[in-house]
C-alpha cells in the first residue's frame, strides 16, 4: 500500500481516538449534571428518568471501550501492512469500514444522550 494512503489512514485513527477521549470527558460532565439533577430533583417519575439516563450514559461507556479495541486493532493492521504490504489490506478495509460505520452511529447515540437529557432539565428540574 502507498506511504501517502497508510498516512492517511493512521491520520484518521489518530482523528477516532481523538474523538472517543473527547466523547470520555463529555460522558464524564454528563454524569456530574446527572448528580446534581437528582440531588435538586422532587418525585419519584424524575428519579427514574435519571437512572434512565444514567444507564444510558454507562452503556455509551460499554460502545466507547468497544470503539477504543476496534481504533486498537486497526492500528495493528497498520503496523502490519507497513512491513506485509497489501496482504492485510483486505482486512484493513473491513475493519476500515467498520469503525466508519460504529463511529457514525456512536456520535448519533450519545448526541441524542445530551439532547434528551437537556430537554429533560429544561422541562422537568427546577
């Protein structure tokens, strides 16, 4: 494979890793306002919304460690098609594929987290 494609490529997973410690930190926030939203909270209704939007903040932990193994593993492609050059492409491909697609579906999970739960405070907490 060319030098300039195998740049390229690492380039976006340094982009993806990048990206997943961002998304770390806005989770963390989002956790922190959480506490704060059931310390201030009246009624049982909003108490189970927060740990609805708890659990759904903890399952966005389980999709970014996946994320971060799959960024991992198409390093290793990287590293191995510099020294097998174009024996691995195909799986770099797939793998490329892959963490395009998760990313995308990912960056739309956790932005529909943070809308709903904006919404929510701005509905429900006083």
């Amino acid at each position: 494979m060319p030098l300039f494609k195998l740049r390229q490529l690492q380039e976006e997973s340094d982009s993806w890793k990048r990206y997943l410690a961002f998304i770390t930190e806005e989770n963390i926030c989002l956790k922190n306002r959480l506490s704060l939203a059931v310390k201030s909270s009246r009624g049982e209704a909003t108490l189970n919304e927060m740990e609805n939007f708890f659990n759904r903040s903890i399952q966005q932990d389980d999709f970014l460690a996946l994320l971060r193994k799959d960024v991992s593993e198409f390093d290793k492609l990287l590293i191995r098609e510099q020294y097998e050059d174009g024996l691995v492409a195909k799986k770099m491909d797939n793998q490329l594929n892959k963490n395009r697609i998760n990313m995308r579906q990912f960056y739309l999970e956790f932005e529909n987290l943070k809308s709903d739960f904006n919404d929510y405070l701005l509905e429900h907490i006083e």
